[in-house]
C-alpha cells in the first residue's frame, strides 16, 4: 500500500497536480475512522456472546446442557424495552440474567473440550473475548466493544452530533496547497495526537521522497516532539502577515477527509482486523489522490452537440 501511495504522489508531480515545492509546507491532522459495529451496550454483547459460542458449539459438535437462544434472544428484548420506558431496575435485572447465561454456556463449553488440545485450540480466542466480557465493568481499560471485531476502540472526538465513535483514529499528512495525500496512517491505542506527529511526517517524507520544512496542525498536537521543522498551531501568536495567511488555511484539510469519507470509504470500514484498519486508511488515501489527479488531467467537459 505505502508504494501505491508513493506512485501516487510521483504520478501527481509527473502531471503537475502539484509542485515539488508543495511538498515542503503540509497540513496534518486526525479523524476516527469507524468500524462496521453497531452501538456497543452489554445486553446486546452478551447476546452476541451465547449466539457465537452455540454456533461454533454446534458446528464442532460439542453438546451443551442448555443453548439458552430463545430465554437471551427473550431477555435482549425485554431489557431493550424497560430502557426504553426508563425502567432501569427492571432492565438491569434482564442484563444480569444475560450475564449468566453468557457464563453458563461457557462455563458448559470450557468442561467439554477440557481434555480435547484441537477443540481448545479452535475455543482459544472467542473464550478469551468472552472471559474479558464477563470481567469487564463501567471503568475498565481495554474493554471489548464488538464480539467479532475485539480491536475496536472507544474514542471521543468532541463532536456535539456524535459523542463517542468506535473504531480507530488515523492520522493523514497532506500538501499544503493541492491537498494530495502523502500518509494516511492507522494509530491504534487511542494515542495523542500530538505524539504520533513525528511517526507520519518521517512516513510522509519516505513516501514523498522529499524533506519537509513547515508543518501546519491544530491545537490538538500541542506537546509534540519534533525537532529540525517549523511547526505552526492554530491560535499561536506573534506571526508574519503572511504565515497567518497560511495558518489560516490549515483547515483546509477537513473537507478533504470529508470527501474520503463520503466518496473514499473512510467513513466506515468494512475490513477485518488492525491490519484491515491500516488498509483501508491507505486506500482511502490512494484513491483520493488518483481523484485529484484526474481532475486535473481531466479536459474540461464540452457540451455535447448532438447531429
């Protein structure tokens, strides 16, 4: 992915979508990139956690005293209910039963496959999600938001409309000017952005095959570690008439990520695992700029004459 994304920026300077100036002043910032879960509440993970273990349980053939399917699938929809009507007392009561039958059927599957190395083998991992679910509480670290996608991660951008979304943060470097890609990059474990600016400006000038010299960010990276570069926070004072005119700019980034959300699908990822996470930010970044480039390549569209 990283030399897709190189030949990119290479085909960019090639057409002259952008100078190889452009490249010394650029604009860094983060978005989450959302994984493919629904909202995350521990009725409907415990839920989730019977189904899966009753499914494999009956594709290995291992027996089990009770499947608990139809008193789960009974217990999500009454505690859905009482919390719909804020009946909290009631609809905790529902949770704690679908906590228990979680533990039973894996409590009933542990038993089985206790002398049997290939069973425990194939058990090993969704055992494990399901040991951390059963542990976890309201104020644990590292908690386990999606049976199927246990990576997921809990991050809060700020957003008014969207207080918490789930998935992974990503963090892109474009030019300051054309607004082509030169990092897009999955950070996983929540880091602060200021920390991962100095790892997606050395990617950006492995990619770009160029050094860059001014780098203009939002407060968000206040505290970062970057040495030998100018680096220009939104809101900093003392400033030229003409550096304020390219801090301002800064913000011209966002309708960029907008786009490859919209248009690139960045706005919610569809593949598997962190590895999945480091491919689509890539792709949505390839793509972005092979859309950029064909707009200016592109002749203008003339009106069609018809004979």
């Amino acid at each position: 992915m990283i030399n897709l994304l190189t030949h990119t920026v290479k085909t960019a300077k090639r057409t002259k979508t952008i100078e190889a100036r452009s490249i010394k002043k650029v604009i860094a910032d983060t978005t989450v990139m959302e994984k493919n879960v629904g909202y995350p509440t521990d009725a409907k993970l415990y839920q989730r956690g019977i189904t899966t273990l009753v499914k494999m349980a009956k594709v290995y053939g291992i027996p089990l005293r009770q499947t608990y399917s139809r008193l789960s699938k009974r217990s999500l929809v009454k505690a859905n209910r009482y919390c719909h009507a804020r009946q909290m007392k009631r609809a905790k009561k529902e949770i704690r039963r679908l906590k228990t039958y979680l533990g039973r059927v894996s409590r009933n599957i542990k038993r089985e496959i206790k002398e049997n190395a290939e069973m425990q083998f194939y058990f090993s991992e969704i055992l494990k999600i399901t040991d951390k679910l059963l542990e976890q509480t309201r104020t644990s670290k590292n908690k386990i938001y999606s049976i199927h996608e246990p990576k997921v991660e809990c991050i809060s951008k700020g957003k008014a409309h969207k207080k918490y979304e789930f998935g992974c943060k990503v963090s892109f470097v474009s030019t300051h000017k054309e607004g082509i890609i030169l990092s897009a990059k999955a950070m996983h474990g929540n880091p602060y952005d200021g920390h991962t600016l100095k790892e997606v400006i050395e990617d950006a000038e492995n990619i770009s095959q160029s050094e860059i010299a001014s780098i203009f960010v939002d407060k968000g990276y206040r505290g970062h570690k970057i040495e030998k570069k100018t680096v220009y926070i939104s809101g900093q004072k003392r400033l030229t008439r003409h550096f304020k005119k390219l801090l301002r700019r800064r913000q011209s980034i966002e309708p960029h990520i907008g786009h490859m959300k919209h248009d690139g699908k960045l706005g919610r990822n569809y593949l598997k695992g962190t590895y999945g996470d480091k491919l689509n930010a890539a792709l949505s970044g390839i793509g972005h700029n092979l859309r950029l480039i064909l707009n200016h390549v592109s002749p203008k569209r003339k009106k069609k004459v018809f004979v």
